[in-house]
C-alpha cells in the first residue's frame, strides 16, 4: 500500500472535522489495518486503561467501542490483561 493509497483510504473512512471519527467500517483486511494504525494514534503510550476509559475512548471516534477494541486487540495494536480490566498501547 502506498502512501497515497493509505492517505485516500484514511480520508474515505474518517470525518477529520471534529476530531476522528469513523464513518463506517471496512470490509478488506488491508484497510482495517490502515484504519487501526490510525485510531491507535489516539491512545496514549505508556499509559494502563480501564475497560471503561478505553471504551469512552473508542466510543468518541465510533458508535461501537467495543468491536473497535476487539479488532486493536486481535490485530496486536493494544494489550490487556487476562481478566481484561486494563488495556494498553502495545510498542511498535
């Protein structure tokens, strides 16, 4: 993927008026990685998470925090902890 192809996607997806907020969510592997790249840019490094502060976190940029948290964990963008209680940006 290019940067030009990153760019447009991110663009086709965000509404960058008011902060980040997802319009909708893709379907290809590829973009919801672009997407996800970008959304964890949102998150603070070295910082531990509640449930509850990451999902008001998430909820802000869309209406479903939940599958947002799901998709950052299974595709290795955050952690947690086994009882899932605490989040936390995983380093690159």
């Amino acid at each position: 993927m290019t940067e030009e192809e990153s760019a447009q996607t991110l663009k086709s997806y965000f509404d960058f008026s008011e902060g980040v907020v997802l319009k909708r969510w893709p379907k290809k592997q590829k973009k919801i990685i672009i997407l996800l790249n970008r959304i964890k840019e949102e998150l603070t490094p070295n910082k531990i998470y509640t449930e509850k502060e990451i999902t008001q976190l998430l909820k802000v940029i869309y209406f479903d925090p939940v599958t947002l948290r799901r998709y950052l964990f299974d595709y290795g963008f955050i952690g947690r902890t086994p009882d899932g209680k605490q989040y936390w940006l995983e380093e690159s």
